[in-house]
C-alpha cells in the first residue's frame, strides 16, 4: 500500500517520457506535452591535448560538424541499426536530451518508455535499459518499435483483427503484423534512410564524376526523391556542389528528380520484395484483414515521396502513410505511457 502511494506521488511529480532512439534521429514525448525532442543521433567528440574526451555538442548542432569538423573533434552516431553501438557516447547524447526536454526545475527522476526494433537480444535490452538509468530514468520499460508505431499510427491493437506495419527507419525497416497486443509476424532487412542516402552518393559519384558527403546527399532526397514516377512528372532539379574526383576542385552539376529516383531504385525494391516477402508468410486470416484495413508506412524514411505508391503498385492493397510518420513509434509509446497496465501489458 505505502509503496503504491509512494509510486502515486513520484508519478505526479514526474516528467514521464516515451524516447525512440533511432540511428538516424532521436525523439521524446513527455506525456501531458507532446514531442519535445527531434534531434539527428549524432554527437560530437572533444579530444584534448591531454587524451581526455568530452561532449561538445549533439543533435542539429553536432550534425552541422559532419565533415567539417578539426582533428581534435570527432563527429559520431552512437547508434547502429536501432541499438547502441557506443554506451557511453549514447548515455551522455540521451542525458542532453532529456534534461532539455524536462527543463532545469525537474524535482523528480522521470519513468521512461524507451522503444527498440523487434527481435532485439536480451545484451541489447539490458543495455537500452541501464543506458536510460544512467541518463536518469528512475524506471525503465521497453517497448517494440512495431507495436509502437502502430499504437501511434491510430491502430487498435487488441482486438483479435491483423494489422500490418511497415517502419522504414534510418538504419532498418520492420514489416510487422500485429493482433491482440503482439507481433504475429516480422520481418527486419537492413535498408532505410542512410541507405538511401548512400545510392545517391554513388550514383553521382558514378554518373556526374562528383563526389558529395551524406548532408548533401540527404538534402537531395528531401527535395528531389522519389520511389515512382508519374504520367505527367515535373522536371524538377537542383544545384548540388561537391568535389570533382578527376580534377580534385569543387564542381557544381544539376540533379534532376528522375536521376534521383534511378538513384534510389534497387534501396525501394528491397523495400518492396521485405513486404512482398512478409505477406507471404502472414496467416490467412490476418492477411484477410489486411486486404480489408491496407498497409500503414511509419518511420523518417516513409516519407520518401511516393513510396506508398510503389508499395501499392506492387501488392495491390491500399498504403497508407501515418500522420507525421517520423514521430509513431514515440507517439504510440506516449499513449501506452498513459495507462500503466497496458504498458506493463506489452513491454518487453
């Protein structure tokens, strides 16, 4: 009873947070106030002369230092593939983010959701979980990207009817079918937004003789990428700079949006043969459900202009890309975050 009101107290006095950590972007919720926190997962080393390290920056501002930083200053992403590659680095980027997202006058260590990609070892648990303790998590449950994403999307979960989610991430993509609370099927491949990247670097690098780093690449994406074309597509282009490897001097070309989408045609198919490969490994009963109710794209990397589309062409279904597609997982994790049974229910 007294440790009941105690847990009672320290809930109303605490900030809770739902925190995705992706190898691409980190985001929190803190209940009651939405998402606080969109920051890149990268974070920027220090060394001294004396051989000792120290955090100089993270997130958009560490990110702005890729590729142009000193010798002195590494610039890192301490997360790989949705789990921790460096403990350490990542504790000191999540204790950044946090203490921003709760402000200076928090009285109380704050009860945290922290999501991971399905299929996660029980190594990659324990360490997500004293990751988010040393970072001043007072009580930690982990909870699986895909069950999030579609508590997020607007998806009831717990009646016995499938639903199929397809999170395209920075590092991965989970094509997963949910019912009653669980994941029926999944289905993990090693494609995403950083992938996608790279195709472009390569394909410049290839066709234009141009090499370009991953800031540009990624804002090549943005604006001219796409996974389809249509009957009446514009013409639409860019200037992109970057360093001549014949001639070694810095060299402007234009990108139009159709070199783009030949840039980025082998990353979509994988996509599409992980989903292709995914139904057909789904039961019948479900995959009767799915016809019904169609695919729901989450994730950074969903919002590749026309993927639905090219999801669409090649199942026949309806695809349907969430609502702020970036943010499901640690929305859905925020809702669950509200009604403590339930997120005792399906954490892992």
């Amino acid at each position: 009873m007294a440790s009941r009101l105690l847990d009672g107290v320290l809930g109303a006095l605490s900030q809770d947070m739902a925190i995705d950590l992706g190898t691409a972007n980190s985001l929190l919720h803190v209940r009651g106030r939405g998402v606080v926190c969109r920051e890149p997962s990268v974070v920027a080393l220090h060394t001294n002369h004396k051989g000792q390290k120290s955090v100089l920056a993270a997130g958009a501002e560490a990110r702005e230092m890729l590729g142009r930083a000193p010798a002195d200053i590494r610039v890192v992403r301490p997360l790989r593939d949705g789990v921790i590659a460096d403990f350490e680095v990542t504790e000191a980027m999540l204790r950044l983010f946090m203490h921003a997202s709760m402000g200076p006058n928090h009285i109380v260590r704050p009860r945290c959701v922290v999501c991971i990609p399905y299929g996660t070892t029980e190594v990659e648990k324990r360490a997500m979980r004293e990751c988010a303790e040393a970072a001043g998590a007072r009580e930690v449950h982990l909870v699986e990207e895909p069950l999030a994403a579609a508590i997020g999307a607007g998806l009831d979960i717990t009646e016995p009817s499938g639903n199929m989610i397809v999170d395209v991430g920075g590092g991965t993509t989970e094509v997963a079918v949910v019912s009653m609370g669980g994941i029926v099927y999944s289905r993990s491949v090693r494609v995403g937004g950083d992938q996608m990247d790279a195709a472009i670097i390569n394909y410049i690098k290839d066709n234009r003789g141009l090499l370009i780093g991953p800031i540009t690449a990624e804002e090549i994406k943005i604006k001219l990428g796409n996974a389809a074309a249509l009957k009446r597509d514009p013409a639409l282009s860019i200037e992109v700079r970057g360093r001549d490897l014949v001639t070694g001097w810095p060299r402007a070309v234009r990108v139009g949006s159709g070199e783009v989408r030949e840039a980025l045609a082998s990353t979509v198919q994988l996509l599409v043969d992980t989903l292709l490969a995914a139904l057909e490994k789904t039961p019948p009963e479900l995959a009767s459900d799915i016809v019904d109710k169609g695919i729901v794209l989450t994730g950074g990397a969903a919002q590749l202009k026309r993927l639905d589309l090219a999801m669409r062409q090649a199942t026949g279904l309806p695809v349907i890309v969430a609502d702020d597609p970036e943010a499901a997982v640690v929305a859905g994790a925020g809702k669950a975050l509200a009604h403590i049974d339930f997120l005792r229910a399906v954490a892992c």
